[in-house]
C-alpha cells in the first residue's frame, strides 16, 4: 500500500529525456527536428551510423522473403557469413547468438566442454580480470566480477577466477588443475577504455600454450573495424582459441558470434548447444551487408585516419582544458576521456551541446563515433566538445565566486 506502481517498461535504466525519430550517418534527429551528433552509436552498435542505404536495403530485401526459420534447416546467409568471418579471422567456426552476452556464455560452455571432451571435466574455472565487462546474464556478471552487478541476484556462477588488470604474476599463480582458460577484452570498454597492451596479449598467450589452456577474447566492443582493424587483437599480433562478437557487427540489428578454431570447438557436437534465433536471415543479411562495408578495401584505413585526426584534436583540447580533461586513450574509434571533474557531468555538458557520448569505468568519457564518420563530424565535435569545457569551466568560475562571498 502507498507504493507508486511500475512503470510499463521495468525501469532498469535512468533514461535521459530525450528521444529519437530517426538518424541520418552520425545525426539523430528528434521529434522537434533537434539534430544530435551521435558519438555514442547505440554504445558502439551503430557502426556504419542510421540509416544506411546499404543495410536498410539488405533488411528490405530480406523482410519480404523470409524472416526466421529456425535452425533446424540449412540458412545459406548464414553459411555465407560464417565463411566470410572465418575467412578474415584466426577461427574456423562460428555459432551465432542475438546478443554479446549469449555469444559470452557459448564462449564459456565451449571452454569447459573443450576440457571435459579432452576427458577433464574438472577443468572448468576461468581467470578474468578486474574492471571487465562481459554481460549481465548469470554467468557473465560472475565473469565480470563487478559487485554492483552481482548484488542481491543468489550465489555467483562458480567458476570465475578475478585478477588485478595486467598482472602477469597474479594470473600465474591463479592458474591451477581446475583452470580452462583465461578470458580478456583486449580493449576494455565499459571498464573505462583501457587497451591491453600487445606484449600482455602475447603473454596471455604464451602461458596458455604452456599451461594447456584456452585464450578467450571479448571483442564484442572493441570489434568489426572499431580499433581501425576487423578485430582489435589483430593489432597485437596474438591471436585467440575463442572470441565474442557481439555490438557493431550487426549495425544495429541484434546479433552475436562465437568464433573459434577446431580444437577448440571440438566439444560442440550436434545437440550439446543452441538458440531459436541466433543467426536467423533477417539478422544474417544485415550482418552480410555490414561486412560488405567494413571488408571493402580503404574501409579500415579511414577509420584510422579518422582516429588519427580525431585523437590530436581531442589532446588539443584537453591541452586547452586541463580542469576539465587528464587525458585521451584508446584504439580506432574507442576513445577515452578520461574526465578531472565528474564523467557524468562532461557527459550531460556535451549533450547539453548536442553531442552524444556514453560514460565508462575509471571515470572516463566514451566516444564511439560510428565508423563512417569524416572530417566535418570531426570537426563539429571538437567544437562541441571546445563549448562544453567552455560551459563547465564558466560554471565552476561561477561557483567559486558565490562560494567566496558566502564566506
Ligand atoms: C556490451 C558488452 C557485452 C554484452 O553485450 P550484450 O549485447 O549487452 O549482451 C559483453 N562484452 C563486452 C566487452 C561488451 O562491451
């Protein structure tokens, strides 16, 4: 009694209030014809932008001839995909999923399955890493390890061993009879933007080798072109035994990938996994289309010119703006700021100049532009962001003044 009803939608997120009509590229537009440039893409979803002809025409084409059929029939889209995935990557298998979370769980049953079918049942614990994030599902928020998530939802999926970010020591000696592999995020994005460095990804590897276990990399942030190459870990030369995909590859339709060598995805026989919709026509079309893009030659090197320009515009900046910014960090188009005054204010100061970017870990500021951003976007968001340190600094000016005279 007394208690105000919930909502109609759960209110499991505090939504800004501010909604969307349509996108054009890098724009969103509301209701009212305010035009936003979007550096958020949907949290690195968006990452050819709104409204692109080619995958809005991918859907069409597909939505008036079959939408959803199961799998429990052959999906030649799919198999297209698959073999296009498996062609540019380190794997030689792919299981798809809606979502980054659920390509996470295939990752970590195919782990532990690979150690039982190996006739090691007892090899099933996974060595993460703090400030990762790969999910909120039960198992992913064990992996993840973050309290905040694991709060109040029962005891923690067992199996998930946690070790300081980057250390090589702590990870040795984590490493016992009962461990099936090591799972990273190269590029850690919810945790605040922070790269692996390559030397570390080839000492996870290495110690896998040794130790007998499998390397798992959480890409379902960092890749399909986000870092300037198809998967971030490619940069560092390292390759894993089994990665997530999730986010840009499906440009905004819901989808996911499990990638893995043979050895690794030995254990999955016909039966031991599965998903009503993972890798459905509809969401294998506009994955097709969205590689078509992403693989077309010069793609990848304008995202790195992109990165390059706008990396030394926002160091200007934060040159400019030391109250404001410390730093900028990050690969491709992952980049950090990482904020002096409160990220969530930076945050609303830059929407405040309609310029849309997302909050992360370690008090940083995201912006994950979509990947077919050019010069003038650039551009426009260097002024926006030049404004809103402007803004916040008149602010604070403000404030110490009236502090001063209330004393
Ligand atoms: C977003 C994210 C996930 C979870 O993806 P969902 O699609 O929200 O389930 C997992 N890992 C990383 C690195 C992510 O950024």
């Amino acid at each position: 009694m007394g208690e105000s009803q919930l909502s109609p939608l759960l209110p499991t997120f505090a939504r800004i209030d501010l909604s969307f009509e349509r996108g054009e590229g890098p724009w969103l537009i509301t209701p009212q014809g305010d035009r936003y440039l979007d550096f958020a893409a949907g949290i690195a979803v968006n990452s050819l932008g709104h409204s692109h002809p080619h995958l809005v025409e991918a859907l069409k084409a597909q939505g008036e001839k079959l939408w959803h059929i199961s799998n429990l029939y052959h999906i030649p889209e799919g198999e297209k995909l698959a073999k296009r995935l498996t062609d540019n990557t380190f794997a030689d298998t792919v299981f798809f999923t809606n979502s980054g979370a659920e390509a996470m769980e295939c990752a970590i049953k195919m782990a532990r399955k690979y150690h039982s079918a190996n006739g090691h049942p007892e090899r099933y614990r996974i060595i993460t890493f703090e400030g990762a994030f790969h999910g909120r599902t039960l198992a992913t928020i064990a992996a993840g390890g973050q309290a905040k998530y694991l709060e109040g939802f029962g005891p923690k999926v067992e199996g998930f061993d946690q070790v300081p970010f980057g250390d090589h020591k702590a990870i040795e000696a984590a490493i016992g009879p009962e461990t099936a592999a090591i799972l990273v995020e190269p590029v850690q994005g919810e945790g605040g933007v922070r790269p692996v460095p390559p030397q570390c990804l080839r000492g996870l590897r290495e110690m896998c080798d040794k130790h007998g276990l499998l390397l798992i990399f959480d890409e379902v942030q960092a890749g399909v072109g986000r870092t300037g190459k198809f998967f971030a870990h490619q940069k560092a030369g390292v390759a894993p035994d089994i990665m997530a995909v999730a986010k840009g590859i499906g440009g905004g339709f819901p989808l996911g990938a499990c990638l893995a060598t043979t050895e690794a995805g030995k254990g999955m026989t016909a039966g031991v996994h599965g998903t009503t919709y993972g890798g459905n026509p509809l969401a294998m079309a506009v994955g097709n289309a969205v590689l078509d893009v992403v693989l077309a030659p010069g793609f990848l090197e304008h995202v790195e010119k992109m990165s390059l320009l706008l990396k030394q515009s926002l160091a200007s900046v934060a040159d400019r703006h030391p109250a404001i910014i410390e730093s900028v960090r990050g690969e491709g188009l992952l980049i950090g700021l990482k904020a002096k005054i409160n990220n969530g204010e930076l945050v609303t100061a830059l929407r405040d100049q309609h310029l849309l970017s997302v909050g992360a870990g370690d008090n940083v500021v995201r912006l994950l532009p979509p990947l077919i951003i050019d010069e003038s976007h650039v551009a426009s968001a260097i002024e926006r962001l030049e404004k809103a340190c402007v803004a916040l600094e008149q602010q604070a000016a403000h404030k110490a003044k009236t502090a001063s005279k209330d004393q």
